[in-house]
C-alpha cells in the first residue's frame, strides 16, 4: 500500500516492539526525504497493534495482509513489494 504497512513481526525477548516500529519509521522516514523529496512527517505518530494469539489466527492474518493490496489496485496480478520469509513456521 502506499500510505501504510502491514508487518508480523517476533520481537527477540530483549527488544521492545515500539523501539523496533520507530527504527523502522525513522529510518524510512529519513529515506524517502532524501530520495524522493517527501515532506516530513512520512508517518503518524500511533501505530495499531495486535497479538496474534494463535496458528489460526496468524495465518488468516497473513492471508488479510497478503491479500491486502487488492483492495485498491484489483487490476494488479501480483506485488513485487510483498516479502515473506518464515511462512514454513
């Protein structure tokens, strides 16, 4: 999507999710200002998240996030954008 990000993501014990969300919000942030002159702020301040409580539940999560992306560009067959790794787990 162009104006979000979906993300499932297993924080090590000693990392706390909302200092892994900022890495990743500060570092794209600073990226698509240098690369692509967009204007600051890239994100909202809050994030949604949820737990995934069980293997049911992660992966009708994944198929929601996956399948996503169809819901504003239908036309699209597939989204070189879409990256997973671990689905095996």
């Amino acid at each position: 999507m162009n104006d979000h990000v979906h993300v499932i993501v297993w924080p090590e014990e000693d990392r706390r999710l909302e200092d892994i969300v900022h890495s990743w919000k500060s570092f794209s942030a600073h990226e698509l200002t240098k690369k692509y002159g967009r204007p600051a702020p890239i994100w909202q301040h809050e994030s949604y998240d949820r737990l995934v409580r069980n293997k049911r539940e992660l992966h009708r999560t994944i198929s929601y996030i996956l399948n996503n992306p169809k819901k504003r560009w239908s036309e699209m067959e597939s989204y070189q954008w879409s990256w997973c790794k671990g689905m095996d787990q």
